[in-house]
C-alpha cells in the first residue's frame, strides 16, 4: 500500500512539475517550447483530468506563435530586403510544421467548457513554394556575382549558399557545376617541400613518406596539400621542411651481472604445529600448505643501443609575397635497444617481468639509414601536430 501511495505522489510531483514549466515557457514567450513539452505530455493519456492544464497551454502558446510568425512575415515582406527572404522561408515552413506535430493528438477536449482544444491550422503550401523560389533565385543570382571576385571569403560563400540551394532545390539550372567552381575558387592550396642541410643522405622511403599527405588526413573543405605540382593550380602557400641535423650513436653493448633472490612456491607440504605436529582438518584429513623456498639466480644481461636524433625546421611562406609567415622547430629520437640475459641457478629467482630477457638473443644493429627512417615515423607525427594547429584558413 506504501508502494502505490510513494508512486501516486511521485507522478503527480511529475505533472506538476511538467505543468510549471510548460507555463513557464509560455509565459516568457517560448511558444515552441511549451508546445513541444505540452505535446509530449499528451502523447499517452490525452483524456485524463491531470492533463487538461497541457490542453489550455498548448491551444493558447500555438495562437501565440501563429500571431507572432505571422507578423514577423509580414514586417519582412514590408521592408523588401532580399536578405530576408530566407528568413520568411523558414519561419513558413515553422508555421506548417508545427501544425503537422499538433495533428496526430487532435481532437484534445476541454472537459469544463465540453468543446474541443481550437487549433486554426492554414495551408502554407503556395508561400513555402513561392518563398523558396524567391529565395533560391536570390541566393543564384547573389552566388554568380560572388564568383566574379578576388576573395575567397567570396567564394566560400558562395559555396555555402549554393549548397543551401541544393538542399532546398535540389539539380537548380547549374548550381552543382557552380559548387565545384567554387570549391575550387576558395580553396588554400599548400605546396610542401623538403629541404636537406645535413651532410648525411635522408632516405628516399622517408622523404615519400613524409610527403604522402593522403595518410596524414589533413585536407579539409578549404585547404589541399600537395608534394608535386599540379598544371592549372595556383599554390597560395609554400610548407618547407628543412632537416637541419641527424646525429646517430655509436653501437654500444653494456653488460652487467647482478644475483636475484625471492621466495618462491615450490609445491605443497603438511602444515605442522608448534610441537611439530601434522595439523588435521575437522574430516580428519591432513591439511597441506605452500612450500615456500629460497631460490637465487645469477643474471648475465647484455644491452644493445643505438639511438639516433634528427631535427629540422617547418616554415610557411605566403608564395604571393614570399613573406615568412611561421615557423616552428620540431625533433624526433629513435631509440633501439635489446635486452638478452643468460644465467645460472633458479631463473624463477627472477623478476615476473624480466622472463622475457631470457629468451632473446642478439640481433644486429640497424644501419643508419634504417635508423634515419624510423626516426621519420616519430617526425612525420611531430609534423602533423605542427600543421593541425596551424592551419592556414583558421
């Protein structure tokens, strides 16, 4: 009985609450989210009395927001600005859709004065049409002129309106073969470059890697990178990466014995008392424990090194002017190293971790060039971060 009191209480806590903020909403002129939230009261149980309050709400807020985007229309339509006519498109097309949203729930009763909720729906077909051709034709017209300039701010525009006409009126006389044009027109395209001050050769697998901006995934909407010139395209900006200095070690070997002691389990024994005594179980049965024993290993390890470090420089340079417009310094190190051990006595005297020690064996050295290179995969994702957060259209 308890249970279904709390329950009780608990959903009316929850109308009340519903029915204040829908009124909230309401009251401070947010016609939409009161409609919104009184519908999705009245989605189930439309009848009962505690939904009544949703009822009035939303037959008061929706001829509120029908009388505003009327008249916000009709002071656009008077001031005559072109620039509004999205705004009148899309405030028709709110005024159709909230009718739609309100239809499935009709007819809503008003118990007390025993008559439907009045909802005056109108049919907004031929001004959503006539609204989106007035619309389209202005943003094509608009679009074609932006074309014509030197900006590619225009022509980003121009490319964003075009799509909007897509969208809203899709295969428009040429308005897919304009984005294209457009796209093209407000595109950065960067030629990358790369430059060697060392005295040592770069590997020509780096240089292709390094250049192969496709796995790099940096070409976004406005800006191409390229590692070849391409007939036709005027680069905007120039990415040198200059190697300024390669350093490799000296193959070195270090070795080092050391002794390891632990306990370690070393099977199962009976447990004894304090005179010596097998202890039992309460069967009777003798009760076993972990044999735990000293076990000691001497370590023979040998370490292999060679390390390597490379640095370079990145600077962007507007190719209009040739002026330096950033640069940034950037190093990457490779490290190669193997760990092999030999020993003598118990290995399990050894450390979890160092298990694996045991099973290696030498391996040679890699030559310089394979080291440049795989110094190159740390530099190549040192030069990404350099360019992700340089970007030149931001």
């Amino acid at each position: 009985m308890k249970k279904i009191i709390l329950l009780s209480f608990l959903a009316v806590l929850m109308i009340n609450c519903g029915v204040k903020t829908t009124r909230n909403y309401l009251t401070s002129g947010n016609y939409d989210d009161a409609i919104n939230t009184a519908l999705s009261n009245l989605r189930s149980n439309k009848e009962k009395k505690s939904k009544q309050d949703y009822v009035y709400m939303l037959e008061e807020a929706f001829a509120k927001a029908k009388e505003r985007d009327l008249n916000s229309i009709n002071f656009l339509k008077q001031d005559a600005n072109p620039a509004n006519l999205e705004k009148i498109y899309n405030t028709y097309l709110l005024l159709n859709n909230r009718q739609q949203n309100i239809t499935p729930i009709l007819p809503l009763k008003l118990l007390k004065e025993g008559r439907n909720a009045k909802f005056p729906f109108d049919n907004y077909n031929d001004e959503i049409v006539e609204s989106k051709n007035g619309l389209t034709n202005y943003l094509y017209a608009n679009s074609k002129k932006l074309l014509l300039s030197n900006n590619k701010m225009d022509f980003r525009k121009a490319f964003d309106d075009l799509s909007y006409i897509n969208q809203i009126n899709p295969n428009y006389k040429d308005v897919l073969k304009l984005m294209n044009e457009a796209q093209f027109k407000g595109t950065d395209f960067v030629m990358v470059s790369t430059k060697n001050e060392t005295n040592m050769v770069i590997p020509t697998r780096l240089l292709n890697d390094l250049m192969d901006f496709n796995t790099y995934g940096l070409n976004d909407k406005w800006t191409v990178y390229h590692s070849s010139k391409t007939k036709g395209i005027y680069y905007d900006y120039e990415m040198l990466v200059s190697f300024r200095d390669i350093q490799i070690s000296p193959e070195q070997i270090k070795e080092r014995e050391f002794v390891k002691e632990r306990e370690i389990k070393d099977g199962q024994k009976t447990q004894l008392d304090a005179n010596g005594k097998v202890v039992l179980d309460k069967n009777g049965k003798e009760i076993l424990i972990d044999n735990m024993v000293k076990a000691t290993v001497r370590i023979y390890e040998i370490r292999q090194l060679k390390t390597s470090l490379v640095t370079a420089k990145v600077d962007f340079f507007n190719t209009k002017n040739k002026h330096l417009l950033q640069s940034f310094p950037i190093s990457s190190q490779y490290v190669f190293e193997n760990i092999y051990s030999r020993y003598k006595g118990d290995r399990r005297a050894a450390d979890d971790n160092y298990m694996n020690y045991f099973n290696n064996k030498i391996v040679p050295f890699p030559d310089t060039q394979q080291m440049i290179y795989d110094t190159g995969e740390d530099l190549k994702s040192k030069l990404k971060a350099v360019i992700t957060q340089n970007r030149f259209n931001q």
